[in-house]
C-alpha cells in the first residue's frame, strides 16, 4: 500500500510546483525604459576613474587588470543639464587580455522620479568596442524587487576635448 501512496504524492508534488510556475508567470512584469550616463573620463568633474592595475600598466582603458570606480549621474534625457533620477555606481576591470573586453559591477540607483529608491544590478562582460553592448540584470530593490533582464548601452555623444560621454541605456526588465 506504502508503494501506491509513492506516485500519489509525485503527482501532488508536481501539480503544485506547476501552479506556482503559472501564478508567478502571471503576476510577472516587463518594464522597458531609456535612462543615460552622464559620464566625465577626466576633468574637475570624473565619474569614471581609473583606481590600480599591472605594473607598469598605464592604467588606460585597454590595459588587462585595470580597476575602474564608476558614479556617473543618471538622466531621463541625454543633455548634459538634465536633472538627475539617479546613479550609475560600481566596478570596471579590463578582464580581456587584449583589452577588448571588461568585467562590469554596477548598481542603477535611483534617487528621484518614478523610481526612486529602487536599484537594479547589473553584472557581466562588456565588449567595449561594440557599438551595441548588451549586459544582464541579476537583480533588483524596491520597485524592481527580484528583477532580472537585460539593458543595451550605446554611446549616444562623444566630446573628445571635455572626455565627456553621453551613453544610452535601454532597459528591459522582469519582476
């Protein structure tokens, strides 16, 4: 009799873990979203700085084991003068041996506007030559409690003189 009960309560195990799955697809939402870095690479106002690497390493952008500190302003706009929702605050390191490509750490935080006090992770490789770099979403505070997803960052302005970067962020999420 013991061996009947087995498959029962398989049976019962399964139809409750497939409930959950379909509730908690239900309940899911997507959220897509454009933000921007406000990014200085040097002058009295960087954001983007580069903190240790090799001996003998220039600390330059390309130079395999450079350590990078990021807070860059986040915007709802791509001017410069924009108000700021939040920050783009974390870790670079060139992990690629040929500089091509960095070990991104950094947290969306946003201090204003529809998303204030949330934040959302991001963490994995950037193929910095890109045009288009696509990065994952592992997690999120707040209003994007448990979110996951992808965001895809694009330069959107250049000013050589001023080493000041605008950079597109498009966002895509699920929680």
């Amino acid at each position: 009799m013991a061996q009947n009960k087995i498959p029962s309560i398989l049976i019962l195990c399964l139809a409750a873990s497939m409930s959950m799955t379909l509730l908690l697809s239900v309940e899911a939402r997507r959220t897509k979203f454009t933000v921007y870095f406000q990014d200085y690479a040097f002058g009295p106002n960087t954001t983007f700085f580069p903190v240790v690497g090799l001996p003998g390493s220039t600390l330059n952008y390309t130079d395999f084991g450079t350590f990078f500190v990021t807070d860059d302003a986040i915007t709802a706009i791509p001017d410069e003068g924009a108000p700021i929702i939040g920050r783009a605050q974390g870790i670079y390191v060139v992990t690629g041996m040929d500089g091509r490509n960095l070990l991104v750490l950094i947290s969306l935080v946003f201090t204003s506007g529809t998303y204030n006090g949330s934040s959302i992770e991001i963490q994995g490789t950037s193929r910095q030559f890109d045009l288009n770099r696509e990065l994952p979403v592992v997690a999120g505070t707040g209003k994007f409690r448990l979110a996951r997803g992808f965001i895809n960052t694009d330069n959107f302005s250049f000013d050589q003189q001023r080493g000041f970067s605008v950079i597109q962020v498009n966002v895509t999420l699920v929680y």
